[in-house]
C-alpha cells in the first residue's frame, strides 16, 4: 500500500488521510461522509482558505477572478474542465477577490484572472491571465513535474 495523503474535505473541511493509490477510488470524508473529489472547483473564502493551501498535502490550484471580470468569466468553464483532469492529484478552487480582498492582498493579485499553485502553503508557480482547460492543465501538469 502507497503512503497516505492528508486533504481537506471539500464539504465540512475536516482533515482526511487518504492512500496515494486510493485517490482514485472515489475516497468519501471520514466526518461528514460526503465525497472528497466532485470534480468541481471549490469556492474558498477566508476561513477555509488555510486548511486547504497549508494544511492539505494536495496541491492546490487557485483562481483569483472578480464577478464583474469579462475574462474571468470567459475562463470560468475552462477551470472547471480542467478539474475534471487534474482531479484527484490536484484539488481546484476559486477566490472571489471581491468577497476575499484580503485574500487576493495577501498573494499580491495584481490583475485577474490570477492562478497560483501551492503545495502545503509554498506557492509554486503563478500566472496572470486568462487561459483553456489543455492550457491550465498543462500549465499545472508542468510546475508539478508530471
């Protein structure tokens, strides 16, 4: 058996300990039950941020983006697709900036849409701009080394 992973539940946001190569096997929360993949981005405002870009061993791809953003909401579909690919090696989520100022403060977000990709924290990689699903995943796939 591989060695275990620690991820944050997309639901109730308990901490799970999942192994690597049980990822796939559509792995539910052992606290609220719910499905730790959904295959959909997670929305993470300021209390939740945290637990999954610092707590999770997964990486983490975010989207900075704004309501109001015509780009943003061009990528919007596009993010969402890649999901469907990166998941479950990678968890997505979207930071309304917006709701989140003091998120989109803290990591510098200068323009929108912004994608930054942690892993336990560290940001690894960052690009401004909006972007397809091959593009993102792609561009994901690279700053990870896959």
């Amino acid at each position: 058996m591989s060695h275990p992973v620690t991820l944050a539940c997309p639901h109730c946001h308990g901490m799970n300990r999942v192994p690597v190569s049980r990822l796939g096997e559509h792995p539910k929360c052992g606290h609220c039950h719910e499905p730790l993949f959904t295959g959909q981005p997670l929305v993470l405002g300021v209390d939740d941020f945290s637990v999954h870009a610092e707590r999770s061993e997964l990486p983490l791809l975010v989207d900075f983006w704004a309501p109001w953003c015509g780009p943003c909401q061009m990528m919007a579909a596009h993010f969402e697709r890649a999901a469907g690919q990166l998941e479950p090696r990678v968890r997505l989520a979207k930071v309304d900036t917006q709701v989140a100022p003091t998120l989109a403060q803290r990591h510098g977000i200068r323009s929108i849409p912004t994608l930054i990709l942690f892993r336990q924290g560290r940001e690894l990689a960052r690009q401004s701009g909006a972007m397809d699903a091959n593009n993102i995943v792609r561009w994901t796939r690279q700053h990870l080394g896959d």
